[in-house]
C-alpha cells in the first residue's frame, strides 16, 4: 500500500493501573516517532510537561534503542538516544504486533505499552490522526505516579477526607476517573508543538 494511503493503527495502555486507562489511535503511516508522540499525549491527555522517550528494538539489528529528545551531555554510560523528529515510524513498525515502551515524565514514571495493531488505507474524507477508542480519564500530571494516583482516587472517593479539599484545589475541581470520550480529543499539529519546544534548534 502507498504510504501516502496508509495508517498505522496503534493501542496504548497506561501500566500498572486496573482497570486499565487505554486509547487507540490511528495516524498517517509517513509520521515520525515525535509525531506519534504529539498524537500520543493529546489522545492519553498529558500536556507534554515533560521528557518522553519510546524504548524499541531495532528490526535490523536486534539492539535496545531509545527515541525521543536527545541531551546534549548524556552520562558517559548512557545510550545515546535517537531524535524523534529524524526517525520514520516505518522504520521500526514493520509487523502489525510489534510492541514498545513509551515513557513519560521520567520523575513519575509513567510507563505505557504500544502495540501497532494494524496498517489501514486511508478513509475518504477522515481525517488523521483520530482516536476512534479508549477508556478511562489519564491522570493528572504531576500526581505521583502510578502510588500517587491510586492515593488521589482514593481521597477523592472521600469527602470527608482530611486531604479533599487541598486536593480538590491542587486539581482545579473535581476529577471524574471514569470519564473519557474519544469525540473529545483535539490533535495537535506535530511541527507547530516542535516549534513552540524547540525554536530555532
């Protein structure tokens, strides 16, 4: 199939949370791995605070690789990693079943698993990407982890709790875990948010 008529479909699940926060989502098969990052965040519902990186194997070589945003002064034993915005989706999602990790906000330790599903033709008149599933609120940014969520659930189930009301306040209002609905995702464009992180770079 052209790529130009291709989409890759992807399912992505928040680890370590039952029962489970996942989306699906689909975009255009010629997207780099910073775009399937754009798409990523705003279908999940982070807001790109923070350092990401997806953990891959290369097809080629069999080797553990790192994508996302490079340091430039890495420590003398870390792997370098690749530039997201330089690296094909192609290149490494070449079986429908092929899995990786993508991490988020490396104090948290947000942990996701990416399975790509399947490759699609395009459908006329759609547009891409688009979350056509999912279920389950993301958590908040900033909340502690997979430990820190499972304590928020647990203040905001009880009002009468010594931490609601900071917590509420902390929020900005209620959070409503259950709720999520896929007609509400709004994508951002990939090359306007790299502008707006990166500049000139």
């Amino acid at each position: 199939m052209n790529e130009e008529n291709a989409i890759y479909q992807f399912k992505i699940a928040l680890r370590g949370i039952r029962p489970p926060i996942w989306r699906r989502i689909q975009v255009p098969a010629h997207y780099s791995f910073w775009d399937l990052h754009v798409a990523l965040q705003d279908a999940m519902g982070w807001l790109d605070y923070h350092l990401h990186a997806f953990r891959v194997i290369d097809p080629d070589t069999g080797d553990a690789e790192e994508i996302g945003i490079p340091i430039d002064d890495p420590f003398y034993d870390e792997p370098p990693c690749l530039a997201g915005w330089e690296v094909p989706l192609a290149a490494y999602f070449i079986e429908p079943g092929t899995r990786v990790d993508y991490a988020y906000d490396f104090g948290d330790g947000w942990e996701h698993e990416v399975v790509f599903e399947k490759v699609d033709k395009r459908t006329k008149g759609q547009t891409y990407p688009r979350c056509p599933a999912g279920e389950r609120a993301c958590p908040p940014e900033d909340c502690g982890g997979v430990w820190g969520y499972e304590k928020l659930l647990q203040i905001m189930s009880d009002p009468s709790h010594e931490e609601y009301k900071s917590t509420i306040e902390w929020l900005g209002g209620t959070y409503e875990a259950e709720a999520f609905n896929p007609k509400n995702v709004r994508f951002d464009d990939p090359q306007k948010r790299w502008k707006n992180a990166f500049g000139d770079r």
